[in-house]
C-alpha cells in the first residue's frame, strides 16, 4: 500500500526561484532513494486563521507563501529505507526556507477515489 509524506514551509516570495531552483535535485534524490513520485505545490488561496490554518502552522511572515507537497512511496518501508538512506549522508543541504518552521509528517493511505 502506497504511503505518504507530507509538507508545509514557509518560502520567501522573494526567494520562489531558488526554491523552483532547489526542487529539482530534491525530486531526483528522492526517485533515487525509492519515491514513485514528488510533487509540490506553491500555495495560491491560503486563508488566513484565527485558531488554526496552513499560514499558523509554519508561522508564516510578510513576503512569504505555503509551499507544500508530497512524497508517495510504494510502502512504509520503502520510506523508511530511503530516508534512513538520506539520513546518513553528511553532506550539508542549503533549503533556501527556514527548516525550523518546517511541518512534515508521514501518512498511512486511508481511501483513494479517482475518476
């Protein structure tokens, strides 16, 4: 069964560029380490909350956007291996986004519905 990982970041719309720039390797490397597929989305109707929204979730400041996406693997252990396999390579990443407000998270497949 197909699992999932997901993100939010907060990107400085100054900065869209380097981060389209950046998601190239990104999706590379992770076809390579098993993904069947790498998507990103840059947000473009992104409201605002009072309690709870995308924008609090990444504390999102002046100038910036959501970017989001999804990794889809073919199972949970096809995700484990490959990022046990990113995790332990050393070489430094330069994310043109501040990691720290970054939310991510993996996520079991419940229902599909396609056309």
């Amino acid at each position: 069964m197909p699992y999932y990982d997901l993100f939010l970041a907060p990107v400085a719309d100054a900065k869209r560029a380097d981060y389209e720039a950046f998601l190239d390797p990104m999706h590379k490397m992770f076809i390579g380490l098993g993904a069947s597929e790498v998507v990103d989305l840059w947000g473009s109707d992104v409201p605002d909350g009072k309690l709870t929204s995308l924008p609090l979730a990444v504390k999102l400041q002046e100038g910036e956007s959501v970017a989001s996406g999804y990794i889809v693997w073919p199972s949970k252990e096809a995700r484990d291996a490959g990022w046990a396999k990113m995790m332990s390579d050393d070489s430094p990443m330069e994310m043109p986004f501040d990691g720290k407000r970054m939310v991510f998270g993996g996520f079991a497949e419940l229902k599909r519905t396609t056309a």
